[in-house]
C-alpha cells in the first residue's frame, strides 16, 4: 500500500460506493479513457495534484492511473476533503492521498509540500497553491501544469506577468465547457445546496445578495431567483453590472445592498468584499456565505475579534454575537460553502472539467519542449471535442455545415 495520510481506512467501504455512483455520471471521462486505455501515454509520468477530495476527483485521478501514471493527491480546501473518499483511493486504488477533512492550514501546507516533493513532471492545481509552493520549492521536474479554477488562474496570470513562472500552465477553468457549465451550473446549484444543509431556512421570499457576476455568481443568482428569492447584485465591473441589470436584477452597492440582505453569497475572487462597514448595516440576524476559492472575501477575522460569543449552531453555522450587540451568521467558517458545507458540484458537469483536465495532461506531454513558460488555453478543438462526446452520451445529434456553407462563413467576397 502506498504512503498515505487518512484517519480511518476503515471508511474506504463508502467511499468505494460513492465513487462508482459518481462515475456513472461522467461518461465522457470515462469515454476518454477507453480510447487512450491500450496506449497508456501517462507511462512513466509522475503527477501531483493539488484538489479537492471528492468523489467526481477520485474518478479524475484513477483515470490518470489507469492511463500509467503515479498520482499523488493534496487537498485544496482544508474542509472539502470527503475522508471516505480519500481512504477509499488508498485501500483500493492504491493512489497515495494526503488529506483529512477539517485538518488545519499547517497541516494544509504539509501535504503540498509533501506532493511537491515527489518530483512530478505534471501538476494538477485548483487555486494556486500548489504551483507556488513548486515555485517556492524550485522543483526541477515539473514539465508543465494545469489550473482549475479562476482564482488560479488570475494568481498564476500575474506570475506570468512579472516571469516568474517556470513552465506551460493550462488554464483549465478558461475552457468554455468547463466555466459555462462547471462555474455556472455546478457553482450556482452546489452553492444553494450548501446554504440549505446548514441552515435548512426558507429560500423563497429571501433577500439574497450576490457579490460579483461572472460565471460563478451568474449561477447563484439564477438558482436562488429559481427558488423564489429576491436577488441583489453587487460589482464593480460596470459591464457585468449592466449584464446583471438587463438580466432582471437588481444591481447597487454592497453599502446599500447590506441593509437589506437576508444573506450574503460572495464570488468575486478578491478579497474583504464584505467588512467592518458592512457588518454594521447588516440586518440582525443576517446569514453570510463565500463560494469564492479562498476564505478571504468575508471580513471573518473581524468577526471574530469583535465577538461578544461565538455558538456553533449546527454543522457549518456559527451563530456570532458581536459586541455591538448584532447576531450575524457564518457559514463554513468562510470557507468554499458549496464544499465545506455540502458536497461540491455534480458529477455530470465534473465530467466536462475533468475531461478537460485529461486533455490538458495529455496535450501538455504531447507538446513538452515547445511550450515556453506561460498560460494557456486548451485549443478549441479539445474544447468541443469534450461537447461533442457529451452530447454523445446524451444521445443527442446536431446539424453539420455544408461545404457550401462553411466556404460562406470564411469568404469576404460572399454576400447576401
């Protein structure tokens, strides 16, 4: 049995079950397999992945090994990690793991330093963390990279920006079948599911206020108008506040949005999007949520050092009494509410980004030596080919261009 670092092994039972249900929703990762499953061009490639533990990333790094690599997994969220998951990959798939849910940001640290020091040719991010901590460590080995999310990708855009980074990154998360349907549909439905397992409140005929529109914050704000709440959005890129806007919401500051929120949902990627100002024009009682990467959106520490008491009410609810006076909410202690507090997004829409993912692998090993260091999109044809095999599956055929037509569409001399 590979090196590992799981509590209790004996959870691998579960885990075993709910990573067998997840990949019954992931055909085209399972599609993609069986085509490169004769040749394993992974042979002899050590990766090291820094994501979350779950079961839709459990079918992603088992993928990775039956294709003939080593995998080595971190997690990228300290409370995302499902431990049955992980003991499950280590018991039965022999795939060294190193993470626990809910271990400190100490503990965090050690295990991407621990898969750092595997001397992968590939790492597998989601957030950054590990491409730095590579950086930090002047790993020799790494030959390239792939990020997940958007958060990743804008740290490792200014690495790039100022030369830092060292080798080929895929930005994964700027597929189009990864954040039209990953960001949005997975974010905005785990999001809602999150909130309702700690809480359990009344959706419909609550004010919900949404800090940032893009793809992730455009699905949160569908699904909770879906459940009857009245939805507010806050921005400061006047393009997506005007989407928002022409979108049937509301859009104003969050200095005015505050005063009547019944919660708070951030997903913008930046940081102290809702502070000391904000939380004294909160209502009382007012519940507050981060489906941003990292747990920086939210004041949070703040909060704490200007607690009159602080109660866990339930699994992931704090119930925070501020000196003022003032009750206020947490969820998932600011944490990734969508995985913290629930189980992340879907397996059919991981299907997608984790199809992207082998892809990016797979073109990162097949273009080694002539990638300089940068970030890059997966090409467009990677892209549909993911929409394609989906669609597939679905069973679902769509129409084709002429020849005619396609000489149309690339032609200045045609005309009407």
């Amino acid at each position: 049995m590979n090196d590992y670092k799981i509590r209790d092994i004996g959870l691998a039972e579960g885990g075993v079950k709910r990573i067998e249900w997840a990949s019954s929703r992931m055909p085209v990762l399972n599609l993609l397999v069986d085509e490169f499953q004769e040749s394993k061009p992974l042979t002899g490639y050590s990766i090291s992945a820094c994501l979350h533990v779950t079961t839709e990333t459990a079918n992603l790094v088992i993928a990775l090994k039956r294709l003939g690599a080593k995998v080595y997994l971190a997690p990228s969220n300290p409370l995302s990690t499902q431990d049955d998951v992980a003991a499950a990959l280590v018991k039965y798939h022999d795939i060294s793991v190193f993470a626990l849910h809910g271990e400190d940001l100490e503990s965090y640290y050690e295990n991407l330093y621990i898969v750092a020091d595997k001397m992968p040719q590939i790492i597998m991010d989601d957030g950054g963390d590990l491409t730095k901590v590579v950086h930090e460590k002047n790993i020799p080995t790494v030959i390239g990279g792939t990020e997940e999310t958007t958060t990743g990708v804008l740290r490792l855009r200014a690495m790039a920006k100022d030369g830092l980074l060292r080798f080929p990154v895929i930005a994964v998360n700027d597929s189009q079948t990864k954040y039209l349907f990953d960001n949005r549909y997975g974010t905005g439905q785990s999001t809602i599911d999150g909130i309702l397992r700690a809480t359990n409140i009344l959706i419909s005929s609550s004010t919900f206020v949404i800090a940032g529109y893009g793809w992730c914050g455009r699905g949160i704000a569908m699904r909770a108008r879906g459940m009857g709440a009245r939805v507010i959005i806050t921005e400061v890129d006047p393009i997506k506040a005007l989407e928002a806007y022409e979108d049937g919401f509301l859009v104003m500051p969050m200095r005015e949005a505050a005063r009547m929120a019944d919660v708070i949902v951030t997903a913008t990627g930046c940081k102290k999007v809702v502070t000391e100002e904000h939380f004294s024009l909160l209502k009382d009682g007012a519940i507050l949520a981060n489906a941003g990467h990292f747990d920086v959106e939210i004041d949070v520490k703040y909060l704490r050092e200007n607690a009159k008491s602080i109660d866990k009410i339930r699994d992931n609810l704090e119930r925070i009494i501020l000196k003022s006076g003032k009750t206020l909410y947490l969820l998932a202690e600011g944490r990734l509410v969508n995985l913290a507090a629930a189980e992340g997004h879907p397996a059919e829409v991981m299907d997608l980004s984790f199809s992207n993912q082998l892809l990016a692998v797979l073109y990162l090993i097949d273009n080694r030596g002539s990638l300089k260091p940068g970030v890059y999109v997966l090409p467009e044809e990677l892209d549909r080919r993911v929409a394609f095999v989906k669609l597939k599956s679905l069973g679902i055929m769509i129409d084709e261009l002429s020849e005619e037509q396609k000489a149309y569409l690339t032609s200045w001399r045609e005309g009407t």
